[in-house]
C-alpha cells in the first residue's frame, strides 16, 4: 500500500494473465498500469483501461 502500486490479484485487470506483466490494461479504479511488480506507469488512455468484475459490483452495476 506505501508504495502506490496495484496489489496483485485485486488490482490487477488480469490477474490470470502468463505471464503476469506486463499487463495490457490498468483498473480504473487502481489508476496505473503494472510492468512489474514494482513498477507501474499511468495509462495513455480511458483505451487502456477496465472496469473489472469487482468494482461493477461496487458501483451497483451487476450483483454479486
């Protein structure tokens, strides 16, 4: 959490991805997009960015 860096599994958009990075796209709600596991950059664009399964529920958009 000090770090900023998205926690893996739950801040990862895909957390199954092999391998794990870098991954292609970053949670919006995460913010950055991971190349590591220390090292994250901000995404270019919304085009490089999901809204996964956990936070639709969070907002309301599906249920659980």
């Amino acid at each position: 959490m000090a770090t900023g860096q998205p926690i893996d599994p739950i801040g990862l958009a895909e957390p199954n991805k092999n391998p794990k990075y870098p991954q292609r796209y970053a949670k919006l709600m995460g913010g950055y997009l991971p190349q590591s596991p220390t090292k994250s950059v901000t995404p270019n664009s919304l085009d490089d960015t999901v809204i996964n399964e956990l936070t639709a529920m969070e907002v309301g958009w599906i249920k659980d």
